[in-house]
C-alpha cells in the first residue's frame, strides 16, 4: 500500500479520534473568554499561554470555542492580532525550532500525500500534486489557493497604536526568529513526493540532497514569513507588501509572483492601503507617507510632523487619513500638499 | 482585591493615557479596574517594573470606555453602541448566518448594560473586562464562548461507559479480524496523538476535528499560512509512522498485518464513524427542527470539497 494510502488511512482514524467527546477536560479547567482573548492577542505570560495551548490541545470544547472565534474574527483585522502576538508567549525558542527541524530531518522522506494547501476544496490534501507544482505552492498559497474571502476594497492595514516602541522592536525580533525557524523548519519546503519507485529517503544523504535541492524554495519561504500582511487593491489581482519594514513588493497576479517596487529613502514602513490596482499609500516612521500612482514607483509626500505613523485609510490618490501612534489623525485631499489634524 | 495600591503617579499615568476622562471616570474608579486587571494577571504579587509593563500593554481606552458603561455613562454607552455593537452582530453572523446567534449577541448585549441584578446590585459584564485585549476582540470571545456552551447543553452529552469496561480485546484478538483491526489503529492513532507536542495536537485538531481552515489555523495561532500546511503534514507524518511503528514493536504485527490494518480503515470507514454515536463539537442545535445535527457550513464543505471517493 502506497504511503498516500496509509496517510489517508491516518486521516480518518484522525477525524474520529479528534472529535471524540470523551477527549473533554473537566469544565473547571476550561479558559473563559476573557481567557481566551487574552491568549489570541499575545497579552499572556509565555507560562500561562503554554499552559493555555496544552489545554486547548486536549478539550474539545475550548477547540470549539477557539473554532468560533477564529470563525467571526474579521480578516482585515486579523493582521492586528496575529502581530501582537508575537510579543508574548508565541515566540519559539530556537532550540525548539532546532529540535523540530532534527526530527524532520530523521523523519523517512515525506508524506506521499502533498502538503496542506487551503483551496475551495480542502480536498487538494488528498490530490497527488506534481513535483514542480508542489515546489512553487507549498511556500505560498496561490490565489487559488486562498479559501479567504477577497479583503474590502479599501484595503487598511491597522497596527494596534497602543502597541508603541517596544511591539515594533518585538516585532522586528519575532521576524527575526520566525524567518529562522521556517529556514530551519523548511527542510521539506517544496519537496515533491518522492516518485514510487524511489528508495526511502531515510538516509541522511539523501536528505541532504534534498535539502540542498529546495534552498530555493526554503529562502523563499522564510522571505514570506517576514513580511507583514498584504495590501490588497480592489479586485485581488494588484497588491503590495512591506518586507523586514523597509522593502515593498508588488504583484500583479494575487501574490504568484514578486517584484520590487522603487520606494527610496525608505523609513520603517508599517501600514498601507490600496484604492485601485496602480494607487497605494505606505506609512511608517517618522512621518513617513508615501504614495504610488503608477503601482511601481513610490514618492514621499510631506507630513507636517515626525510622527509614527501605524495606519491609514484612502480612498483615492488624493485623500487620505492617517493616524499615528499616539491616537492622533490627519488627513489629506490634496495628496499631502496640506494637512489637517482630525479632532 | 489586592492589599495593596497602585502609586498615584502610575495610576494619574494610565488615566491620562487612557483618556478616561472623556468618559468622566474618575481616578479612583480607574484605578480600582487598573487593580483588578493586575489581581487577574499575576498569581503572586508583582514589582513594579512588571506592573509598568503590563500597564503598558493594556488596551487602556478601551478600558476606560468598559469602565464608562459599566457605572452608566450616556456618551459611553452612545459610543459603544455606535462602534461595538455592529461588531458583536457581525461576529453572531459569521458564526450563524441563518441569525440564530443573535439571540446571543442581544443577551450578551443586556448583560454588558448590566440588566442582571444580584443581591439588588447591578452587575455589567464589563466588569470581567481587564484590558489584556481589545474590547471588540473580549466580546467575540465572549460570545464564541456563549455559543459553543449553548450548542454543548442543548446536545444532552451522554457519558459513555470507559474502554476498559467494554469487552477486553485480546492483544493478538486482532489477528484476521477486520473489525479488530479499525479499534486496534483507533487505539494506536489515539496513543501516538496523545504523544505528540501539544502545538501539532492543536493543528490537527483544528484542522480535523474543528474544520478550519490553513488560514483560520493560522489566526488562531499566530503563523503563517504555509507554516500551518507543512507542519500539519509533518505531524500527519509521525502519526503515521508513529502508528506504523507501535503494530509493529507493540503488536508484533507483520508487514502484511500492517497493511491490512491500514487496508481496514479505508475499506470501513462507516463503523469508524464514531461521532456520529458520540456527538461532536461541530453538533448543533437545528434552530427549525430543535434536533442536533452536523454544523451546516461543515456539512456544505465536505460534500462540496470532497472529490468522488474521498473520505468523508
């Protein structure tokens, strides 16, 4: 029996065993909202989130409470949480990172079945994929991909202001770590499955053959994990993003393919919004506000006062809102030329 | 509540940060939520340099706005209607679409207002608000919270008599019995899932048992898409040969045993189908009927995401 037969076997068994009800923990030890709040924005002690994720692990309820909130959480928002979580309790210790990485690479080969991939049809778990196809997807979801719902048309990038100083440094360190643990954990990135007749990739030769065959598809990936969420133009197609806080891409095929956009003197860049496939504003530090017309090439417009800017909402290439961390607003109509603070 | 007392600089600090008197909350009154708030965090007491830092994390307008609708205040209550109230019905929308969790959001709305009295007090559900999140994600919390214990009252769970006080199965019973075979891999998978890290059991339990997404899954722990997909495949992988490995050194299975045993699942996959006997989460109650059945968005996604022939 082929191992995609096995893993689909596997599969099943998994579906019946996690749902089983008798996995429930007493009510006494379930995580009340606030609780579960709390966990989801990053605001719990590294201990106490553990302790939180051990239980979840194992109390169907609180996996179906998890489930429901993840459910009504709102996608333009999500960028907020996912970040903020970064601070506390979510980042992985490298030597964990490390020790997962050895066990995949003691692991005999991959999964005959490919890799997860989220489409309309969940059911791509159990399509064979080719070699190639698997290298390109397994990095990033395609556009196809994507089983979210296309983000709002005016696409507003939010970074929570209260955050302040110290969630940017965390969050400049938990890339750091992150693009660490999927170099180190990408070790399978892109592999294609291994053709039937193939020997069982146990050696660790042959998985050093392997890896070296993906380095292109690990960097990529841990690229990808360093990038803050996307800015999406009205329609899906054209979008941008901020990469390491300094570098902008843009794509013009929902995120198949990169390529980097002219953005100079760059400042750290923190948000952004898009009002059509060739109009994207960035903000950032120290007043930084910069605009594009063209999708390419990005100009910095002048902002009366050095402040950190954490968000903005356009609508056109003309007007703009922009907020900085402190809770204070301006807006724009005349592409920066004035500005006006909001009450 | 804690023996001792924020400093009064501290507490003018967050005050002001917070705004709080848009709101017309006194110091006193905010300093007393500033109190809870840390009594909630910490077990022990904590110095001051972990209380400057947690203070600092805090969403503290929202905090104040809590306060603020908590003791009553008009324009609090007129800006907590007008920016959260949306939020908790779209939230009650996402997760019900037929509307039948608006009866939720309505409930937990009078309960935020402080309808329940108790002890001829009025009690607001803020006071459970510590700030540690923002407010509008405290009340979809809330509400999934709400949501998933109505649908788990309304199941009437049954408990179940524990395997052990079922028939004892012969560790070689298995041997050329089919049916012995699929409780054999349940008992096997369970064992092997119960060992691993609990970050993979979480992944595959929402991903398998929960019906998420790659993305929800990600929300839900703070990763990246493709991080999710490969390390649910990683984990799927050691379960599997986890699996392969415990027919084999536990069981002393042959490799063709072994095979059959894989071979069983997939060929009786309607007997495995526990929950159907146990009720799952994803159950819940028919607003129409009043009867408990699969979650429809789960139902719509297996029917409409399975090819012809996968499993169910």
């Amino acid at each position: 029996m082929p191992d995609r037969d096995r893993d689909q076997s596997v599969e099943h068994v998994l579906r019946r065993v996690l749902s089983d009800s008798r996995s429930v923990l007493p009510p006494s030890a379930c995580i009340d909202g606030e609780i579960l709040a709390a966990w989801n924005s990053g605001s719990l002690p590294a201990e106490q989130a553990a302790a939180v994720e051990r239980h979840v692990a194992d109390c169907a309820r609180c996996q179906a409470m998890m489930a429901a909130f993840v459910q009504m959480e709102p996608v333009a928002q999500t960028s907020e949480s996912v970040w903020r979580r970064w601070r506390l309790g979510w980042l992985v210790p490298l030597a964990t990172a490390a020790t997962a990485a050895a066990l995949w690479i003691a692991l005999p080969g991959n999964s005959a079945l490919p890799t997860p991939v989220d489409t309309a049809s969940r059911s791509a778990v159990l399509e064979p994929q080719s070699p190639t196809a698997d290298a390109v997807q397994s990095p990033t979801p395609t556009a196809a991909a994507r089983s979210e719902a296309p983000p709002p048309a005016l696409a507003q990038e939010r970074f929570d202001a209260r955050a302040g100083n110290e969630a940017r440094k965390q969050l400049e360190e938990s890339l750091s770590r992150q693009r660490a643990e999927d170099q180190l954990a990408g070790a399978g990135v892109g592999a294609p499955p291994p053709p039937a007749a193939a020997a069982p990739a146990e050696s660790a030769e042959a998985d050093r053959r392997e890896l070296a065959a993906n380095a292109t598809a690990r960097t990529f990936a841990a690229r990808v994990s360093a990038v803050l969420p996307e800015i999406v133009a009205p329609g899906g197609a054209a979008r941008w993003r901020i990469v390491n806080g300094r570098q902008v891409e843009r794509s013009t095929s929902a995120g198949a393919e990169w390529m980097p956009v002219t953005i100079d003197p760059p400042d750290l860049l923190i948000a952004g919004a898009a009002t059509s496939p060739s109009v994207c504003w960035i903000v950032g530090r120290r007043g930084a506000v910069y605009l594009t017309t063209d999708g390419s090439r990005f100009v910095r417009l002048p902002f009366p006062e050095p402040a950190d800017l954490v968000s903005v909402a356009a609508s056109d290439d003309r007007t703009v809102t922009v907020s900085s961390l402190d809770g204070r607003s301006w807006q724009t109509a005349d592409q920066g030329r004035t500005w006006s603070v909001l009450p | 509540m804690p023996s001792w007392r924020l400093p009064e600089s501290t507490v003018a600090r967050m005050h002001r940060k917070a705004r709080a008197d848009r709101w017309a909350v006194s110091v006193d009154d905010f300093a007393a939520v500033l109190e809870r708030s840390i009594a909630k965090a910490f077990t022990s007491e904590p110095d001051m340099r972990e209380i400057d830092r947690y203070l600092s994390s805090l969403h503290l307008e929202d905090l104040a706005l809590a306060c603020a609708c908590a003791s009553g205040h008009d324009g609090a209550w007129e800006h907590f209607v007008r920016e959260h109230r949306p939020v908790l019905y779209r939230a009650a929308d996402a997760i019900d679409s037929s509307g039948g969790s608006r009866e939720l959001a309505d409930s937990l709305y009078g309960e935020l207002f402080g309808l329940v009295e108790r002890d001829g007090v009025r009690r607001s559900l803020f006071a459970y608000f510590h700030g540690r999140s923002s407010l509008s994600t405290w009340l979809r919390a809330i509400l999934a919270q709400r949501h998933v214990d109505r649908v788990r009252h309304t199941r009437r769970f049954e408990a179940l008599p524990d395997e052990e006080d079922s028939m004892p199965v012969r560790s070689d019973a298995h041997r050329h019995q089919p049916s012995g075979y699929i409780e054999l891999m349940r008992r096997t998978v369970t064992v092997v899932v119960a060992a691993l890290a609990a970050r993979d059991r979480l992944r595959l339990a929402y991903y398998y048992a929960q019906d998420l997404t790659l993305a929800q899954i990600g929300r839900a722990l703070g990763e990246h898409e493709a991080t999710v997909s490969r390390n649910i495949a990683r984990a799927r992988r050691e379960v599997r040969t986890g699996v392969e490995v415990r027919l084999r050194d536990d069981e002393h299975m042959s490799a063709a045993e072994i095979e059959e045993c894989f071979a069983a699942v997939l060929e009786d996959v309607g007997s495995l189908d526990v929950s159907d006997l146990l009720g799952t989460p994803q159950d819940e109650l028919d607003p129409a009927t009043g009867e408990t059945g699969r979650r429809k968005g789960a139902a719509r996604k297996r029917s409409k995401d399975r090819p012809e022939g996968a499993s169910a």
